[in-house]
C-alpha cells in the first residue's frame, strides 16, 4: 500500500512570518483512485518550523468514505497558542 511506499511521509503548510491561526477545526480531502483513505495520521502545528506539537492524532480513523474526493471534518481542542506551519 502507499504507506509501505510514502514511509513517514508528510505535507507541510507554512503561512510565512506575518500570519498564525489557532485553529479549532479542520478538513480533510483524500483523491486516491484506488479506492483507498487514509485511516492513520497525525496533525501538527509549530511556531517555529523546529518544535511541533500534536493538534490531533487518527489510528484506525475510518471517517474519511473510500470514495475519491470524499472528506471529513475533525474538531481541534483550542489553545492559545497560535501557529505558523502544520503538517
């Protein structure tokens, strides 16, 4: 599967230094063709591109439908720490 392919891989959002969110909420759009969703990953945030904490983690989250184009939506515990990047 594309896990045994991608390993530990990742995407990452930078706003750039004049802009942080502290997010409450966020959605997530899969495309996979085959059929396939991902079930397990983790959403961090940083101030500072160095140190990263956890805004979510999903094991065996099965929220997102197969179907390409399909997604879901999560809610986030509010902090009031702001953020400039996530992966």
């Amino acid at each position: 599967g594309w896990a045994r392919i991608a390993g530990k891989a990742y995407f990452e959002i930078d706003l750039g230094q004049h802009f942080r969110v502290i997010p409450n909420y966020y959605t997530l759009r899969h495309g996979s063709s085959q059929g396939r969703a991902p079930r397990n990953w983790d959403l961090l945030a940083s101030q500072d591109k160095r140190s990263w904490r956890m805004l979510r983690q999903h094991r065996n989250d099965e929220s997102l439908h197969p179907t390409a184009g399909s997604t879901a939506s999560w809610p986030l515990e509010v902090s009031d720490d702001d953020a400039s990047g996530f992966r």
